[in-house]
C-alpha cells in the first residue's frame, strides 16, 4: 500500500471513529422521536420493475420536523421533461418555486436540492442502489459546485447501503420499498469556518412510484472550537409521500 493510500484509510477510519461516536451522543437526543417502521420482506424474485420517467409524473411530500413531529412543509415535485436528461420541477406550499432536480440519465443525479445549498456534481451519482438489491455498501468520491456558484468546487463522499425490503405505509398507501442508509461522513462545505461535516438518510425507495415513499435525514458540523457533543445541527426532516400519479 502506498503512502497517499495508506493516509486515506487512515483519515478514512479516523472520521468514521468520530461519525460513531456522535451517533452514540445523538441517542439521548433522537431514541424517543419514532422511526418508520415497516414489516420485513424477503428479497423479491424476481426484482420489482422500476417505474420508468414521464412528463407529468408528480410527488407530493410532507415534511416533518423529525425533533417534534411538527410539520414544517409541503413540497410537490413533477417531472417537467425527459431526454438525456429528466428535470424535475419542484415548489414549496410555504416558500414557491425551488431549485430543480435533474437527472442524467434516470436514477443518476446531477444538480441535487435535496441539501442546503444544492449541490451540482461533476458527474452523474446514483440516488438509489443500481441493482436493487441488499448488498454491501459502496462509497463513492466526486466534487460538486454549489448551485449559481460555478467558480469554486468542493470534495463530496458517500456511501450507499441496501439494507432491506420492507412494506411500508404513508398517507399515499401501503408500497413496497428497499430501505437503504446514505452517509456522507467528511466532506467539504462551501462555509469555510465549518470545519467538519457529516450527512446521514435513510431512504425507503419504491420502485412502483420511482421515488422513495420516505426520505428521512440529518446533518452536523463543527465551527472552531468545537466538539462533536457540541456540533450544531443541519435541518433534521423526514418527507413522506402524501400522494403521486
């Protein structure tokens, strides 16, 4: 192993050490807010269908603030057109028209407004697992620009894991979903006096409605001085499908 890869796992295993402990420092604070709970599936044989794009297609969402379950929003997303790429439209019930999602091609993002700023990556990433599948995880490392700010990038890394097959009910019905964990556990913010950062999300993704049913997820961050018991908190939503056609 050479020297710049030995240093990277390293400071690999050094973040995912520190990503733990603040794990364990969040249960006192989130153990009592209720995680969605779906019944077990066996891995289906063969593999669901994955709903294919269309102009018109929408998702209406619910947000929930996850610390006191209030609602915090109510957010609609349709597909406006497909091609090489598929754009998909958004507007917030509380604050109008949102920033774009577009993929490149379906089920691979490109400009993502999921987080606070949206991010516009160098390259296409997967936003549920290619095979749909339980599997081990896969990390993957990009750079993205911040969206309107072209002349600056930042380092991006995540991992994605299926867990597992569940049913899952929502005000939009009872689906079929593939439970998978994202984390992001060291990458770069555009905010220069942050100077650590970590994401995590749960995601319940259905392949009959060619979204996920729940997206669930959080970020923290440390300014000078800090520790991880201190670190200030990103927005910690859940969305939940409130209907789709």
């Amino acid at each position: 192993m050479g020297a710049d890869s030995l240093q990277v796992s390293l400071v690999s295993v050094f973040w995912r050490g520190l990503v733990l402990v603040t794990q364990l420092l969040l249960v006192g604070c989130i153990s009592s807010q209720p995680f969605p709970a779906g019944a077990p599936l066996p891995q289906p044989q063969p593999l669901p269908l994955l709903r294919a794009p269309q102009v018109g297609q929408e998702w209406v969402y619910e947000v929930r603030n996850v610390f006191n379950q209030a609602i915090v929003d109510t957010v609609t997303e349709k597909v406006v057109s497909i091609g090489e790429q598929v754009r998909i439209a958004r507007a917030s019930e509380k604050s109008g028209p949102l920033p774009d999602e577009i993929q490149e091609p379906w089920g691979y993002v490109v400009q993502d407004p999921h987080w606070n700023p949206p991010q516009v990556f160098n390259k296409p990433l997967p936003l549920w697992p290619e095979q749909l599948s339980i599997g081990p995880s896969s990390f993957i490392r990009t750079r993205y620009q911040v969206l309107g700010f072209p002349d600056n990038s930042y380092y991006w890394g995540f991992s994605m894991q299926a867990i597992e097959w569940e049913t899952i009910s929502v005000p939009a019905g009872q689906f079929t979903t593939l439970r998978y964990h994202n984390e992001a556990p060291t990458f770069q913010s555009n905010d220069l006096f942050r100077l650590a950062n970590m994401r995590q999300e749960d995601v319940w993704f259905s392949p009959e409605v060619g979204r996920w049913v729940i997206r669930r997820s959080y970020g923290r961050y440390l300014l000078g001085g800090m520790a991880w018991n201190n670190a200030l908190w990103e927005d910690y939503f859940e969305w939940r499908l409130v209907s789709w056609k």
